[in-house]
C-alpha cells in the first residue's frame, strides 16, 4: 500500500491523536525472566511508531470489534480486530499502530537471545538462520491458550503459581511461535517414553533440597541435561503432574510439618516453605488440603 493511501487512512480516522498509555498490569514488576507480558488499554487516536528491538505478540482482548490501522516493516494492514486475533512482530522491524476505538490487547515481547536459545534445544537445525515472519490478525487456539494462562497469573501478582510455572509456558509458547511462524518449517526434537527412575529420584531430591529457594525450571532441566521444553513434558509423563505441581505439594507438605511447631507464625512458615507471603500459602494450601493453614494448626 503506497504513502498515499496511508495517509488517507489516517485522515479517516479524523479523531485527536493521542500516545499510547501505560500498561495496566506488567510482569515487569514481578520479575519475571525471559518475557515480558504487559495488559493494555488505549483510547481511540493512540498512536505508536518505532522499532521494537524484541519479539512481540499481541493478542486482541477486546470484547467487540475493533478497526486498527498497523505497518510492520514495508507491510500494511488496516481492519477489524476481535478477541483472540494475534498481530506476531519480528524483532528490529519498525511498528506504528493506531486504533479507530477503545482498544485491549495483552503484549509478550522475548528476546532474539531467548527464541535462539529455546530453538537449540529443541529444534534441529541451526538457530541462527530462524527468522520469525510479521503476520496480522491470525488465530492460534494454542499460542492463544497459553497467552491467557500468562495473564491469568500476570493478574494473580506475587500470590501467583511462581516461576517454575512461568518458565514452562513461556517455553512452550516460544516453540509454538517457532513451529508456527518461522520462515523455515523446524522439525522439534521429540523424546519417546519419560524420564528414568532413576532421573526422577534424582530431580526430586534436588526440588526437596531447595524448597525454600527459588526452584527454576532451567536449574531442573540443566541438572538432568535436558532441554527445559521436553523436560516439562517429560516429567509430567512420568510422574502424572507438571513440574510446579509437584514442587507446591511437596512446599505444602513441608508447610504441614512446620505448622506443628506452635513457636513459627504463619508468616515465618509461608516463607520458610518458598512462599511469597503468608497469603501465597493460604492459597495453596486450601486447594490442596481443604482447609486455612490456621484451622490445619489448631486441629493438629
């Protein structure tokens, strides 16, 4: 589409200019590693234009249509978005976006680092030569499901499942972004059966070891030199629960002992066990046990 038509769209658009506005809600403040998910809001006439140095996905949350006029690089797209339409933004490509009403939309932007690093672990061949493609208004039930799971504890705070967790769906959905939107199609590695007994008596010791610090899926992965993408998978297999399941019940399991001992406060027992705050094992501890950590001490 020439300058001109450009330019004629954003006369259209005949409303008062304005910049986009702050996230609503980011995962900047909760120190998340290797993504950053952000929930916007933006009145009608918001405006961006620049390169954005990280990949980005952007998923409509808008509950009625929305018109949005966009360019990535030298391409253009103006039409109506709904929720569940995803805009996918390669790195170092120059963005400028504008909106005709009332827009949400949640951002995930991951490093050039991070995306090569998952695709030598799991993809075979060389990394460097991925490339992401720009696509507008797609649909992916997958990418879709797994960015909603990431806003759900993006809203969830400091109360939410932790960073085991994170790290697994942002693993997965990088694999899902290389499968489904690369230049090349990459074939992922697979891995037939689960882990040995062996491999999972080795991993469970280490998550016992250190259920008072922060257990990374990374650290798990490494420890049995597994990608951290199968070892979720492989894990789970095995065992029948997803890693991060396995680490709260055994954080609750610990909490239980040490509910015992009249002289810890509840506060002191949340964070002997790797909680965040006494309410982050009030939580926790409900859905797995049915009853508060308090009524579980005075029944003891």
């Amino acid at each position: 589409m020439g300058s001109s038509s450009q330019k004629s769209l954003v006369e259209i658009l005949n409303i008062k200019d304005s910049q986009i506005q702050s996230p609503i809600v980011s995962s900047q403040d909760l120190g998340w590693e290797s993504i950053v998910v952000e929930e916007f809001k933006q009145p009608p006439g918001s405006v961006e234009s620049g390169t954005h140095k990280e990949h980005t996905i952007c998923l409509c949350l808008g509950t009625r249509p929305n018109r949005i006029w966009q360019t990535l690089g030298d391409r253009t797209h103006v039409g109506l978005y709904t929720k569940g339409d995803l805009t996918i933004a390669p790195a170092q490509v120059h963005c400028s976006y504008r909106t005709y009403s009332e827009d949400a939309y949640l951002q995930i932007t991951t490093s050039p680092q991070f995306l090569e690093q998952i695709a030598t672990e799991v993809i075979n061949c060389d990394p460097t030569r991925l490339e992401l493609v720009t696509e507008f208004c797609v649909r992916n039930d997958k990418i879709e499901q797994l960015a909603m799971m990431l806003r759900a504890e993006l809203h969830q705070g400091n109360n939410g499942v932790g960073a085991l967790y994170i790290e697994s769906l942002a693993n997965a959905l990088i694999v899902n972004l290389l499968r489904d939107y690369s230049g090349t199609k990459p074939r992922i590695k697979t891995y037939e059966g689960g882990l040995s007994d062996r491999q999972i008596l080795q991993v469970t010791d280490y998550i016992n070891d250190h259920l008072t610090q922060s257990i990374k899926l990374e650290d798990l992965a490494t420890y049995l030199e597994i990608s951290r993408f199968h070892f979720s998978r492989l894990f789970k297999k095995s065992t029948g629960i997803s890693p991060h399941q396995y680490v709260m019940q055994q954080r609750v399991e610990l909490a239980k002992r040490l509910l015992k001992k009249a002289d810890k406060s509840l506060a002191d027992v949340a964070l002997d066990c790797g909680f965040n705050s006494q309410s982050h094992l009030g939580k926790y501890f409900r859905q797995m046990t049915g009853m508060t950590p308090r009524f579980y001490r005075n029944n003891q």
